[in-house]
C-alpha cells in the first residue's frame, strides 16, 4: 500500500484520488497502517500560515482508537478518506529521516546540548544531539521536548505540545518507522520559537496538585477556537502525566492556568451537564445520523450524551462516522481532535462526569455551529 498511495499523493491527480477512495473497502484495508504508511508526510506538514500540525494529531488520535479495537471497519474507511484527501491538499515536504547519529566521542548531557541549539534556532545540530539523547535517555529528551514546548503555549494556541504529544508517544518512544522524521519535525518547530525549557524560577510556582476538575470547567466554557485549544491542552496535560516515558516530577499546571487567566466557567453549560436529560436512544447508526442532519443543538447533544453513558464505545464509534460522513474541502481537523480529547476526558477517573460532561457538550457544540 505504501508505495501506491505515497505515488497517488505525489501525482496531483484527483481522479486517480477519487478512484483510490471509492475502492478502499474492497482493498485489504487497516487505519493503523494507513496512518503508519502516512506518517512521514503527517510529520512533514508545511502549514506556514499557523505553523501548526493539526492532522498528525488527528491521525495519531484516529490510530490510537483503531488500535484498541474501538472503531468498525465502517468507521474506519470513512476516516481514512478523510486523512487522505486533507492531506492530498495541503503542503508537505517528502522527507524520510533516520534518527541515527554517529558520534565518534562520547559526548555528555546531549539534552543540555540539544537546548543550547534551539535556543539559538540550529534544527541540524539539535536534531543531532537529539538523536544521541534518543538513544542513551530517552524519557529524559521527551519531557525536555514537551517543557521546551509549553513555554510557547500562549504564542501557538498550544500546538507547541498538543500536536506533537502523540508524534512523541506514539512514533517517537515506540521507535516507529517514522520516529526520526517525527523527531525532526518537533526539533525544526521548537526552533522557530527559539525558547529555553521552563525557566528554575518558576519550579516553585508549578501547581504540583491543581484541581483539575475545576481547569477543566473553565477550559470546557466557551466554543471559539482558544476555547476549543483550551479543553484539549487539558487533555495532553493528563496524556502527559500518564505517559510511559513520564518521570514523575510535577508538570507545568501553572503555565497552564496562566494562559487561561480568569476566564469564568460558563453556567448554562454546567447546569446542562449536571442534568441528566434522557431521550430514546437511538437504535443504529442511521437514527443517529438523522439526529444530527436535523441541527438541533439540544436534542443532537442530549442524544449523543444519553448514548455515550449506555455505550462508551458505541458511541465512539458513531460519532466518529458521523464526523467523517460530512467531510468537505474545508474540513477542520479540531472537530475530531476535540472530540477525542473529551471523549478521554470522559472516562478521566480524577475528572467528576459533571466537568467531563461539559468537554463533550463543547465538542458537540464546535462542530454542530461550524460545520
């Protein structure tokens, strides 16, 4: 597949597009591999307008729920169309990067190094050092990547760590085919900004246990596009707490909260998510569609929140397919990357339902006003 599809997104051809979409449900078909076999071009998106890298983050959000068996191969195919004709139209550079660096001498603290470059806006030599921390510590390059990121939060709506978690997580730390392109990409876009890690200063203004719940009210108010970044920061904050390569020590809540300031918690919202409206589910995935195709806020959101607490998965999976299904040229990635983080949200043990519930009403809520 790999060789087919990277020659069809090389062509230009949208016939040749078109053909290779409708045929997919006849082709041995997996999104996994799909985003796989994608990835080095996912990783290398020139978005020079918002520098930002929003389909990768989608793409690794879809990965990760085809990989723990959440979605039918229905659902699948619809997203994989997606993924495919946004990337067909967007720029990107083809650029296929080995994270083996050769280094004659030891060198010590290649970390330290690695900042020292980016600061001063070296993507070569820092992606260099980078590529021995890789090697010889790890968890140690991945935090230092992301706490370099979050002191750019306010000037990249977040992006500095959102898109780039899952690149980290999911094809970095997992030695990925892609990993050194992926680890590039970060490097070259830490680099723009040319920023030091979290300053000493501010460890002692770290909130080392916030009340997440309470972030999670305020940045779940709202439904402009900050407001969306808000809610799905959240979310890569508790990724990032509970990822793997995780060091323990307290992350940057401060930082966070910061850039929310005292944005005040939308009451109607909280109110109609404490409330426990039940409508008759609906029996399929064509009822469901047929809610949405309707417009009504209210009666789409009380739907989709009454399947949600009968059927986690089912939901997702419907969800999902109904995002895809209304796929157009302008297609906004945060509609689905702002689903995923509040359906995570969701079943978030240190989150009450009330405040998680109002994640989900926000995401609802985007793509219902937008679409």
């Amino acid at each position: 597949m790999r060789n087919d599809l990277i020659r069809l997104l090389s062509q230009k051809n949208p016939e040749l597009l078109v053909n290779y979409i409708d045929n997919l449900n006849s082709r041995r078909f997996s999104l996994v591999t799909l985003v796989d076999t994608l990835s080095p071009l996912l990783v290398m998106e020139s978005n020079l307008t918002f520098g930002s890298f929003h389909l990768i983050k989608m793409s690794l959000f879809l990965r990760q729920m085809s990989h723990r068996g959440l979605l039918s191969r229905e659902t699948e195919i619809a997203l994989a169309k997606v993924i495919v004709q946004h990337l067909y139209y967007l720029e990107w550079t083809m650029l296929d990067v080995s994270s083996h660096a050769h280094a004659p001498d030891p060198i010590e603290q290649p970390v330290d190094h690695m900042l020292i470059e980016i600061e001063q806006g070296n993507a070569h030599n820092a992606f260099f050092y980078a590529s021995i921390a890789l090697q010889s510590d790890k968890a140690k390059l991945l935090n230092t990547l992301l706490l370099n990121g979050t002191t750019s939060v306010p000037d990249t709506l977040c992006h500095s760590i959102s898109c780039f978690f899952p690149v980290l997580q999911d094809l970095v730390d997992m030695d990925h085919p892609a990993a050194g392109t992926a680890l590039l990409s970060y490097i070259m876009y830490l680099c723009r900004y040319r920023q030091k890690s979290l300053p000493e200063n501010q460890a002692n203004q770290k909130l080392t246990d916030p009340d997440k719940a309470a972030l999670l009210r305020q940045a779940a108010s709202g439904t402009s596009i900050v407001d969306i970044h808000h809610m799905i920061t959240l979310y890569i904050y508790r990724a990032w707490e509970k990822a793997a390569w995780q060091t323990g020590d307290p992350l940057p809540w401060r930082l966070f909260s910061d850039w929310m300031g005292h944005k005040a918690v939308d009451q109607s919202r909280l109110d109609q998510a404490a409330r426990s409206d039940t409508v008759e589910l609906p029996g399929n995935y064509e009822q469901l569609r047929q809610i949405f195709s309707e417009k009504n806020e209210q009666s789409t959101i009380t739907a989709a929140l009454s399947l949600l607490a009968n059927n986690w998965q089912q939901a997702c999976d419907w969800l999902f397919r109904i995002y895809a299904d209304s796929y157009t040229p302008d297609w906004d990635p945060h509609y689905i990357t702002s689903l995923y983080a509040a359906l995570e949200l969701y079943c978030d043990e240190s989150i009450d339902k009330t405040s998680s519930k109002m994640a989900i009403i926000q995401a609802l809520s985007y793509y219902i006003e937008n679409i």
